[in-house]
C-alpha cells in the first residue's frame, strides 16, 4: 500500500537504513545522494507520519464528497 512519506514511517525506516547499508555503494549513489562513502545513510522515523497520513486521507474523501455531489 502506498503511505505518505513512506521513507520516514516507523515500520520502515530501520530496516530501509539497514539494506543501504549492507548494499552500499548503491548504483547511482553519487548521483543521488551528497554524502560522502564513509558517511551512514540513515532514514529515522518521523513522529509527523500519523498527521500526513490523516491529512492526505481527509483530502481524498473530500475530493470524493465534492466529486459525489457534483453528479
């Protein structure tokens, strides 16, 4: 299922930082991260993942709402 900001979730964010860093250098990795090798690439948790999420579904259903009662 598609979550919002799903890199920072708490279910998903120590083991994405533990698979980086067992699969580092990523193809890419230059490219698209400005880190340096012998610096960790850590993904924390972030406390604000409840209200993105109710935020984004709320926005969802009034979209619905507003499309319902147009037709």
């Amino acid at each position: 299922m598609w979550t919002v900001d799903r890199l920072r979730h708490p279910d998903t964010a120590a083991p994405l930082t533990q698979f980086i860093a067992s699969n580092r250098p990523l193809p890419f990795e230059k490219e698209a991260f400005r880190v340096d090798p012998d610096v960790t690439i850590a993904f924390t948790a972030d406390g604000l993942w409840p209200a993105i999420t109710t935020a984004a579904l709320y926005g969802v259903w009034a979209v619905w709402v507003k499309l319902k009662v147009e037709s």
